[in-house]
C-alpha cells in the first residue's frame, strides 16, 4: 500500500467518523457520548442501532491496513511498535462489536474495556511512533475543552469531548504523517 493509499484511507474513516457525529448531533442534539448514538438510534429511530456498530467497523476497517502500513514506514524501528495501533483499532472494532453496554455486564466490559484500550493505546502509538508530531494531542486537547468550556458543554458532552480528543488526534497524526511521508 502506498501512503497516498494510507492518506486516503485515513480521510476516508475520518470522513465517516465526521458524517456519523454530524448526522448524530443534527438528529439528536448534544451527546453524553459517541457510545451512547447506539441508545439514540435504537430508541428514537426504531432499531438503527446497527448504525453505530457500522460505524466502528468502517472505520477500524479503514484506518487500520494505513496506520499498519504508515508504522513501517515512519522510520526503521517504529515497526517494533505497530502493535500499539493494531490493538488500538482492533480496539475500536470491539467497541462496535458490544454497542448495548448498559443491559448486559460482558457487553459492558468489552464495550468500556476496549474503549480505553482504543485510546490509550492509538495515543501511544501517536506519542512514541509520531513523536515529532506529538504536539497534536496537546492541541487537540486545548482545542476540544475550550469548546466545551465556551459552548458550556463540559458537564454534559463530557465523554464524548474526551472521545473526540483520542479520535482526533489519531486521525491528525496519522494524516499529518502521511502528508510529511510524501515529501
């Protein structure tokens, strides 16, 4: 795969993530959580829940074989540290995969589990394999709680202002990296 490949996979699952939050947002008004757009499809819209489980599919789907692919080529021992963003991804996928995290207790902890997981382990692998680019999630932190603060939302939008901090500062590594691999 080449990183023009790996940039467009990265936009794409970006693409799909700002669609789904946008189409959230304008249906259902501020959400407590990313996680919790499943209670809302399913509930208000009468079984589409499985919304938000294709959502998490497509996009671990898209972004995992570009985040794979741009770790080996970000420099000659990043390699050794892929498997922080496999599990990270894969990680997003298991959280699709127990969307009813509040009716059953194994959904609940594959769903709360692999959440951390995700973002633990997809900002690692920003801070250790894009370590020049480490800045962004120090950015995106600021950018997304002054938001939340300015817009009052900080109580109410809490888990999901966290959600979007990991999400958005994978995506902006992943693509800003892709971009510098170009060159």
């Amino acid at each position: 795969m080449s990183i023009t490949t790996c940039l467009i996979c990265a936009c794409v699952a970006l693409l799909i993530l700002v669609v789904y939050n946008a189409a959230a947002i304008i249906q259902f008004g501020p959400l407590a959580s990313l996680s919790n757009t499943y209670y809302y499809y399913e509930n208000k819209k009468k079984g589409l829940g499985w919304l938000f489980r294709v959502m998490m599919w497509a996009m671990a789907g898209t972004l995992l074989p570009a985040a794979l692919e741009l770790s080996d080529a970000v420099s000659s021992w990043s390699n050794n540290f892929t498997f922080l963003i496999f599990f990270g991804i894969a990680a997003i996928a298991f959280v699709g995969c127990a969307p009813d995290f509040r009716s059953s207790k194994l959904e609940n902890l594959v769903h709360m589990s692999s959440a951390g997981i995700a973002a633990a382990a997809c900002l690692l692998w920003c801070a250790i394999v894009c370590w020049k680019l480490m800045y962004i999630i120090p950015i995106w932190l600021v950018v997304c709680w002054g938001i939340a603060f300015l817009s009052k939302t900080n109580k109410s939008m809490r888990d999901w202002w966290w959600e979007m901090v990991a999400f958005g500062a994978t995506y902006t590594t992943i693509i800003v990296q892709s971009i510098l691999l170009l060159n």
